[in-house]
C-alpha cells in the first residue's frame, strides 16, 4: 500500500489534517503523522519506508532523501521551497512539487495589515498617516503579488510592479503600471513590498544602494524570504536614512540591531504569513491532491525540479 507521511515541525490546524488524511485515505492510501517532532533522527526513522511526503517549512535534504528508500514525491504545502535540497531529490529520482497561490491571499492580507500598522505609527496614539494615494511598489508580481495589488487598489493606493518573468501587458492588465526595472521601481515608490524567492540571483540583492534610491519616508515591508535582504547594509542605510522604515514577518539574523531603530522597524516573532486557517487548510489539501494525482496518473503540473 502506498505511505503518505506528514512531517510537520509546525503543524496544520486540526482540521486540514481530517481533509488532507479523507483525500489520502479515499484514494486508498496510509497516511502517517509526524508532528511536533524535534530532532532530525526522528524524521529519518519516519521517512524509511514512504512513498509521499507532505511538508511545511520542513527541511528535506540529502540525508533524508537517502533515508527514504521508497521516496517518490515531497510536495511543499506553500509556495516557497528553498527547504527543499532540488539536486538532491533530482538525483534520487524524487519529484518536489509546491502548491502555488494557496497561501496568496493570506500572506497578501497581513501586507496590507502591516502596512496600516506602521503609518498609524504602530498605534501609539500619535497621528499617522493614510494609504490612500500613496505609490506601492511591487516585486515580484506571482500570486502574492497580484493579490497585495488587488487589496492596495481596494485601499486607493497607486500600484505599480516589476518581474523579471512576467510580461508587462500582463501586469497592466491587472491595473497596475508595470516598470522596466527594479531599480525604477524602488525610486518612483512610496512603500517596496518584497515577493521575490530565495535564489541565487535574489539572496542579499535588497541592498544599500537599491533601497537608499527610495524617497523620503520610504518603507520597505518583506513578507518574501529573509535571505533576499542585505542586513548588514540595511542596518548601515537605516542609521543614515533616518525617515525610512522596515516592516517584515520574517525576524532577520541581525534582530537586535534592527531593534535598535525604535519606531522605524518591526518584526513579527514568526513567520506569519500562511498563518490563517483558511491558507493551513487550502495548502494541505492541496499537497494531498497532488500526491493522489502523481501516485495514480503521474500527474506532474506543479513540479519545480524538472
């Protein structure tokens, strides 16, 4: 019989959990649950003899996937999936797989959350100010993106966009106003909001000089991945700029520095993007999904180690 194994350090909600093992179960599979575990050991002893893996912000590497023998698939129940090790699932013959947009929405939400929090000067009483005809950059305009710029036009906010990867007349199609680059981007804006990956060509590229470029009062808000800012630099302009702001879920390596700049820089204490139970549910019924649709007809759509 086929073996689906959850390996969650971070668990999905209760009930995403009865959907995902209904899913697994009517297609007449096992479904096994690791949850809360805390060391490595027990997942390699967990993955020895499955056929699935559903994870969250799990880490699969070259040591697990030697632990799992019988491994053909780990699906990423979210958009992000620098966790996983591609080559060495690649070489393993093991197809990753993520669920793009089942977490958009949630994540585009606590954007806009967050940005109310920070020009109402994160509720301290003293007068704020309004986004309403402020300019909002995107970067990176997938599904987060297009979700932050369908809730900034509710706002009143001007939106404007750049991808390497997606046509301009898409972007305008969507009423935003899609610029050349993202250097163009930081300096026509009033507030960057970062939904780029962790790539090689990413990581660190959120530096001094792009957001030094941004005008007086800019904010910079990052819902994406920590690895994509420059915090040594960042920490450097903020201390020069003293008008601009930074926002993020992601509490950086250098949290007590940032700390340092008191009413000009907040960090949520974890991840909370994808914390809704809406996107905990969608996500892992998703994975679930995408399991039963590999396993039974090699269904593949979502791969992201081809």
């Amino acid at each position: 019989m086929t073996k689906v194994l959850v390996a969650t350090e971070k668990p999905f909600a209760a009930p995403a959990v009865a959907g995902i093992k209904d899913i697994i179960e009517k297609a007449g599979f096992e479904l096994v649950l690791l949850e809360k575990y805390t060391e490595k050991q027990q997942l390699l002893s967990a993955v020895a003899d499955v056929d699935a893996i559903i994870i969250r912000s799990d880490k699969i590497d070259a040591e697990v996937l030697n632990a799992a023998k019988n491994l053909k698939i780990v699906v990423r129940a979210g958009a992000g999936y620098d966790n996983v090790d591609l080559q060495a699932a690649t070489a393993h013959n093991v197809v990753v797989m993520n669920t793009p947009g089942q977490n958009a929405n949630a994540v585009a939400e606590l954007v806009l959350g967050l940005l109310v929090f920070t020009v109402r000067n994160f509720f301290n009483g003293k007068a704020g100010s309004e986004l309403m005809g402020k300019k909002l950059g995107i970067l990176a305009f997938g599904n987060v993106g297009r979700n932050v710029a369908r809730i900034a036009k509710g706002f009143g906010m001007d939106v404007y966009a750049y991808d390497a990867f997606c046509p301009a007349d898409v972007i305008e199609a969507a009423g935003v106003k899609a610029v050349a680059s993202q250097e163009e981007l930081f300096k026509v804006s009033d507030i960057v909001s970062l939904h780029i990956p962790a790539t090689p060509e990413t990581k660190q590229s959120i530096n001094k000089s792009l957001v030094g470029s941004m005008k007086k009062g800019g904010i910079l808000i990052n819902t994406a991945r920590k690895e994509v800012i420059n915090e040594p630099e960042l920490i450097e302009l903020l201390a020069e700029r003293t008008d601009l702001k930074y926002i993020t879920d992601i509490m950086p390596d250098a949290n007590d520095k940032f700390a340092e700049f008191e009413g000009r820089y907040f960090s949520t204490p974890k991840k909370m993007g994808a914390q809704t139970a809406e996107a905990n549910t969608n996500a892992g019924l998703a994975a679930a999904n995408q399991i039963v649709g590999f396993i039974k007809d090699g269904v593949t759509k979502f791969q992201v180690n081809k």
